[in-house]
C-alpha cells in the first residue's frame, strides 16, 4: 500500500467540508467519480443549504436589500459611513503604519494587515462600520452563516514589477458554494485601475451553470488551469453568454463605497492600466457549507474573532518553517497600506 492509500479516509471526510481543490484531493478530482455527478452534487447540495440558511437570516436586512441580492449576487452601498467619520477612518488608516503581509501576484502585491485588538485600539474609529446593522446584516446573509467576518485592512499595488498580470484579472469563481467578500473602499476607484468587477446574476445556480460545473469537473485538473485545478473555476469573458449571462459590472466607485458579494459568483480585478493603489476595509467569511444552521459558531465570540488572523498567520508561518505546506503571505515588517 502506497503513502497515500493511507490518506484516503481523510480524502473521504474532506468531501463532507469546503475543500475544493481536484488537484490535491483524488476523490475531488477523479473524472470517473465527477462522470457520475460528485461535483454537481456538493454544488447543489450546498447551494440548497445555503438557501435554507439565508431564510432564517433575512430578518437581518432590509428588503430592498435582500432582493437586490438575491437578484445580483451583491449590494453596492455608496456614501456608506457619515463623511466626518469616513475620513477620520482613512486618514488614520493610510497613516498606520503595522505589521504587513505581502502576497505577490503577477505583477501586483496584495497587502493585508489583521484588524485585531491592536488595530482597534490604534484606530477606533473602525469600530462604527463593524459595528453597523446593515454591514453586520449583509456580511451574514450573503455568506449564509450567522458569523463574524474575518476583517483587515487590504491594499491592491499593482505594476510593481515586471511581470506576467495579477492572476485575478481572469473571471473566476472562488469555489463551489456561495461564500461572501466585502470591500469598504477607502480609496476612490477609477474604472481602468483595477475595480473589482462582477457579472450579475452569476451567483445563482442555474441548469446552465449546473452544466459548466459538470464539464469543468471533468476536465480538472489536467485540462484546466492552475488556479482553477485549485476549485477556484476560471471562465473566458467571451463564454458568459452561452451562461445566460449578461455584462460584468466593474466597480469604479466613490471612497466611502461598500460592496457586499457572494464570490461564488464570476468576477474579477480589473485591469489597471497604470501604477495604482487600492485599499479598502476587507471582509471575508467561509465556514463548512454542508452545516444545516446559520449560527453555534464559537470563533464569533467576542474577544476570539479578533484574534483568528493572528492565530491563522502563525500556524501556517509554523507549517511553512517546516516545509510542510507553502503559504504565500510574507511577514514583510511594519508598512503603511500604501508604501512601495
Ligand atoms: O480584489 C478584487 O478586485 C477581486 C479579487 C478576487 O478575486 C477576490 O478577492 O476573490
Ligand atoms: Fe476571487
């Protein structure tokens, strides 16, 4: 028996979890199992308790919020904090200067700082928008789970280097459940400098995406990309439309703009066709998408979440140092969101 005959109850059990990746679970990737609908099935199987989940959330956001979701996959909130407030926030944010992790991308550095005690205190001004009903409200419903976010602060450097683009100016979808990110950008967005864009619509699963997701599984992960051998599918633009999808949405917004969505949906960065700097207020949840209730989840307590991004850097830095799993955020020492 080989090593890895050995692992395949823990391949089995990762079937019942958010793993996603056909290239380093056999069972997720194993085209006679995909022919007979595996993939498929954790999609819709998902999708179904997500919706169930999302029935008993909805008390928690308006309803033209709500239908604005349901029908787009996202909400966009401008003018979203008190302006006096709002550049109180940024101001004291863009002059922060902590400690930074840097993940490069192509030619562009993704920078994220955890937003946890010591940011708080540092900057408390934060505590109005994670405080707010509406984030609060539309964080929970779009991620299906009674639960706090994980929070940073995230910049978007592009064209730092002479490189290939920023893989994530490819359409893609994160994985294979509806998942939520938001954005509270801090920075205003110009339409050719990388806007985060997202086609509308493309959260639901209908018979046709239910099709791709089928086709796809069964040529990952030889015949596809890197990226979406990983579950994180890619789709050409020109290939939307044989969706019944219409045209992506780039959000060149305002500062002071929130954007709530469900990555389950394509999107994308947009291209930046010059140097530039994007930071935002980053939130993202994910739990196990086969859990039949929204809430019991023990890391949202109070005094816990802020310390998760802590907790997650040092093991996967503990990990690293031993050459057992690479990660690919650098403790890069203290840095401002903006500094090169
Ligand atoms: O930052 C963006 O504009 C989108 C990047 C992306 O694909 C993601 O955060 O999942
Ligand atoms: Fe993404």
């Amino acid at each position: 028996m080989n090593a890895r005959a050995l692992l395949y109850p823990l391949y089995a059990a990762q079937l019942a979890t958010g793993a996603k990746s056909f290239r380093d679970n056999p069972l997720i990737g194993s085209p006679a199992l995909n022919r007979r609908g595996l993939h498929t099935r954790r999609v819709a199987l998902a999708h179904n308790l997500a919706g169930w989940r999302r029935s008993h959330l909805a008390h928690l956001l308006s309803p033209e919020d709500r239908a604005a979701f349901d029908r787009d996959g996202f909400v966009e909130k401008r003018d979203f904090l008190p302006p006096a407030l709002f550049s109180t926030l940024r101001d004291a944010v863009l002059a922060r200067r902590a400690p930074a992790r840097d993940m490069v991308q192509g030619d562009t550095i993704t920078r994220r700082f955890a937003v946890d005690p010591a940011y708080i205190r540092d900057v408390p001004a934060l505590r109005a928008p994670l405080a707010d009903p509406v984030w609060r409200g539309l964080i929970r419903y779009a991620g299906s789970f009674d639960q706090e976010p994980l929070v940073y602060v995230q910049s978007i450097l592009s064209h730092v280097r002479d490189a290939e683009p920023d893989p994530q100016t490819a359409f893609h979808a994160d994985t294979f459940h509806p998942t939520v990110k938001a954005w509270l950008f801090l920075t205003d967005v110009a339409e050719d400098e990388g806007p985060f864009t997202y086609v509308p619509g493309s959260h639901r699963l209908t018979p046709a995406r239910l099709a791709w997701e089928q086709a796809m599984s069964l040529k990952a992960p030889g015949g596809v990309d890197r990226l979406s051998a990983r579950g994180s599918f890619r789709i050409a633009e020109s290939d939307l439309p044989s969706l019944g999808l219409s045209a992506p949405r780039a959000f060149a917004v305002p500062a002071n703009t929130l954007v709530v969505g469900d990555t389950f949906g394509f999107h994308a960065r947009g291209p930046s066709v010059r140097p530039s700097t994007r930071v935002e207020i980053w939130a993202y949840g994910r739990r196990n998408p086969f859990l039949p209730f929204a809430g019991l989840d023990p890391l949202s307590t109070a005094g816990l979440a802020e310390r998760r991004i802590g907790w997650n850097w040092a093991w996967r830095d503990w990990l690293h140092a031993r050459g057992w799993k690479g990660h690919p955020w650098r403790d890069v020492g203290p840095k401002t969101p903006a500094e090169r």
